[in-house]
C-alpha cells in the first residue's frame, strides 16, 4: 500500500526545499498533525503536495 502521508523532511526533500522552509511557508499546504505535544509529527498528504506541484506548472 502506497503511503499517504510524508514526513516535513520527505516533503523538503522531494520539493529540493529547506525543512524550515517548509514548515515556515507551509507552501498552502495543510499540514496535519499526529499526536499530541512535543512528540507531535507534523505530515503532508502526499495527493495535496502532488497538486500544489502541478499548480506550479509555469504557462
């Protein structure tokens, strides 16, 4: 099964972005959270972050 979620370091990664980057601009993104406090994990859905890549798209 396909993951559906990745991590903000994944995120930047596959967007060749800094992680502070990504959790500063959060690009549009909604960013979802996984638990509570300081182990918290912030997630991108993968569908989302593929959309926003194709909104990028210059005409």
């Amino acid at each position: 099964m396909p993951a559906e979620f990745m991590d903000a370091k994944t995120t930047a990664e596959y967007l060749n972005m800094s992680i502070s980057a990504v959790y500063r601009d959060a690009l549009g993104l909604v960013p979802y959270k996984f638990g509570r406090g300081r182990n918290a994990k912030i997630q991108f859905k993968v569908s989302e972050v593929m959309a926003w890549v194709r909104q990028q798209k210059l005409q």
